[in-house]
C-alpha cells in the first residue's frame, strides 16, 4: 500500500433526525477541503458513489452532519478528525439505475453555527480581547492561538452592528494591524481541531521556514527522485505549477503604491496632510529585506521615482478621541496603519503561484504546517544551460525563493493524496 495516500478511516453521514446514520468511507471517490488564511474555518466538498439508496434515506436539507477521519497507511502520524455540515447537494448523475455519483459541499460546524447565531453587543479592550470574547461567548470548543506581541494594541470601545460571530470576528479582525501596519488574518487548518488562528503578517513572514528544504520543480529533478536513494526527495517535487503576472497598474491607480492622505480633526480643527509610499513603510517591517521588495523598480517621471508619486489623493473628516482613554478606529495615527495594511493585502496576493505537491508532508495532528507558514520555492530559469553549476544562475530569481502559504487545498482520492498550495510573497531572490 502506498504511504502516498491518506486513508479515509471512517465518513459518517447523521441524518438531520439524528437517528440515521451512514457510513460511506468505502463509497468515497474523492474529498477536497479548502484552508484559506481569510477564513476562520474549512470548506470543501465530497464526491460518493450512491448504490446504497443514501441519498433518498437521509433527505438531505442542509443540516446533515459529516464526520471524517483520516489517517497515512503507516501508522506514523496519528488520526485527523472533523466534523462537518453537509449544507447542500452540488450534483448528482446517475451511473445506471442502481447507483448514483453524489456531490455535496461540506462547511466546517463552526462555520455554520455562526450562520444562524447574532451578536449585537457593545464590546470593549484590544482586539484581541475583544475576538477572544466574541470566540468563547459563541463557540465553546474553539480558541485562539497564541498570544502574538507585535499587536498594535490600544483599548477600543465597539458596537457590533447586527453580525454573525464570525462576521464580527472579521470585522474586528480587518481593523486590527501590527505596529508596523502590517494586516491581520484569522484563519484555521486541517490538522488543528479546535483551533484559530490571529496573527499578522509581520509575524508570519518573520518566522523561520519549518521545513528548510526546498520545493523543487524541474523535470530532471522529478525524473532522478524516483531512483533516488533519499526516500523523502519525491516529496518536495512541485508536480504542476500555475503562476500569475505582477499587476502593477491597479496598485498604482488604486493609489496603495504611493499616495497622499488629507486628515481634518472636526475636534482640534487640526489639517494635517500626509504622504504614503509602501515601499518606505515596509522597510520598518522585521525580517523584510527592502532592497528585495518584489515592485521595486527605478522608473522615473519628471525626475521623481514611481513610489514617491503620489498617484491618489484621499481625504478624511473624523473627531479624535471620541471615548476617553480610548482611540478611535479613525485616529490619524490608525488611518496610516490601516493604509498600509489595505496596500499590503493587495500586493501580496499579487503575483501568486499555486503549486501541486504531495500533502504527506502537511498534514500532522495539531502541528500547523500548511496555511500561514513560510516555504522555500526553487525553479529553475529558461536560459540555454551553460557551464556554470552555480545554482543561483540557474534559478528563476521571480518564483523562487520563500513565500507565505495563503491557501490551500487538500485533494484526497483513494490512488494518491496531493496539496495545491497558493504561494505569496513580498521579495524576490537577489
């Protein structure tokens, strides 16, 4: 048996009667589930095959529960367990007049519990505090992650108007940044029952790589890790890849390349005008390397540099200190960060890569090795091969290098267990 695959041990439909249960693990042709770093909780979706009269026994209305349980033949990593809402019916096609091919989307329980849930309640303290509140009041089995210390912290006092938990989550979430600007993102993984995740991407692009060893595409590399004698080489081959262009053009004219910020203070009757330029800003950010910022570039006009045009100009009128000994979303000082925090997002998803590899090295009980973690990239370039071994001459410097894992997508099917990972990053290779 292939350690390549990911056994489904046991997937358990409940009926919304709670009485009915059915097990189709052996039924399953294939599973996909979705982590996305904006997402606070998984999706995906199920194909079975139906000669068991399952789906005309349990009359499926949206409020079926779906428990899985996956495991690697070899015994070496223990059981991953979640549980899920069957929300609805995607498609079904009837094979002959005995069976049927179902597919149906799955939402993870947290997910659509906070669907029929309302907060609208007056909170108060940091965001996290205030997350962590909204968190335990509406889902007693979650948590949050550790404490991250490069919050922006400052008390805030906020009325959640009529949201969701998880909306409100969100919305707490998108207004929160580091100290340096960088966004926010709450997110959970596979392999972490129970857990969310809040944390900046100054903290995330900061942190050391999990796994030093580098994702490698390259057919002569895919070729010789078959007959390798390093049993672990196969599983850093990037089987597929699907890259995306830099979008400058969109960045500059939505002016979160450079631009200028007007700000009167109804209260003081204070003007201030200020100039914002992303490449300036993320040279305060540890473990970024401004020399290596992936839009970085020499273009001149009128003698100016492209990031110090200010291609936007964008007003505000707000009153500072509206609650005493606490700041308002708006203050001048928060309106920069959360500048730099809208511009962040944008670019950092320009440019993705999505690559397929193997999952087997992704998905460990409690161990979060997917989402949110730093990989290294390596492709090679497409100039004629030449003499030189240096590596570095050979390496398409624009793809490679280490990017953040913002999505993923688990792909199992009973032949073979592979990932597609969609890759970001704020530098390229010098």
């Amino acid at each position: 048996m292939s350690i390549d695959r990911l056994i489904i041990e046991r997937a358990t439909i409940t009926a919304g009667d709670g009485e009915q249960k059915f097990d189709i693990a052996r039924s399953i042709t294939d599973i996909e589930i979705y982590e996305h770093i904006d997402k606070p909780y998984l999706t995906g979706a199920v194909v079975f095959l139906d000669p068991m009269g399952v789906l005309d026994k349990v009359k499926f209305q949206g409020l079926e529960e779906f428990y899985l349980t996956l495991k690697f033949p070899d015994g070496n990593k223990p059981s991953i367990s979640r549980k899920f809402i069957i929300d609805r019916i995607i498609d079904t096609t009837k094979n002959n007049d005995n069976s049927e091919l179902v597919t149906f989307h799955i939402i993870e329980e947290v997910g659509f519990i906070s669907s029929f849930l309302n907060v609208n309640k007056a909170y108060s303290g940091t965001s996290r505090e205030i997350l962590e509140k909204i968190i335990n009041e509406n889902f007693s089995e979650v948590k949050l992650s550790k404490v991250d210390e490069d919050e922006a912290k400052y008390n805030m006092m906020v009325v959640v108007p009529n949201m969701t938990p998880l909306e409100a989550a969100n919305w707490i979430k998108d207004r929160t940044t580091s100290s340096y600007g960088t966004p926010y993102y709450l997110f959970t993984v596979l392999a972490q029952p129970g857990y969310m995740h809040f944390l900046p991407l100054s903290t995330l692009i900061s942190a050391p790589v999990s796994d030093t060893r580098e994702y490698t595409y390259s057919q002569s590399t895919t070729a010789s890790s078959s007959t390798s004698t390093d049993a672990a080489a196969k599983y850093y081959n990037i089987n597929a890849y699907n890259s995306q262009l830099l979008e400058i053009s969109k960045l500059i004219d939505a002016g979160l390349i450079s631009s200028t910020h007007g700000y009167w203070d109804t209260s003081s009757g204070y003007d201030a005008s200020q100039s914002f330029s992303i490449e300036n800003t993320m040279g305060l950010v540890p473990g970024f390397n401004q020399n290596n910022f992936k839009f970085k570039n020499q273009y001149i006009h009128n003698n100016k540099r492209l990031n110090t045009i200010g291609s936007r100009k964008h007003y505000s009128i707000h009153s500072s200190y509206p609650y005493p000994d606490n700041y308002s979303f708006r203050e001048l000082e928060n309106l920069n960060r959360a500048m730099t925090s809208k511009a962040l997002r944008s670019i950092l998803t320009t440019g993705a890569i999505d690559i397929s590899v193997s999952g087997r090295n992704f998905t460990t009980l409690g161990v979060n090795r997917s989402i949110g973690n730093m990989i290294k990239l390596r492709f090679l370039n497409n100039q004629t091969p030449t003499t030189s071994t240096n590596l570095s001459d050979l390496t398409d410097k624009v793809k490679s290098g280490k990017h953040l894992i913002y999505a993923a997508k688990h792909i199992i099917r009973k032949e073979r267990y592979d990932v597609t990972l969609t890759c970001v990053k704020l530098e390229n290779l010098p």
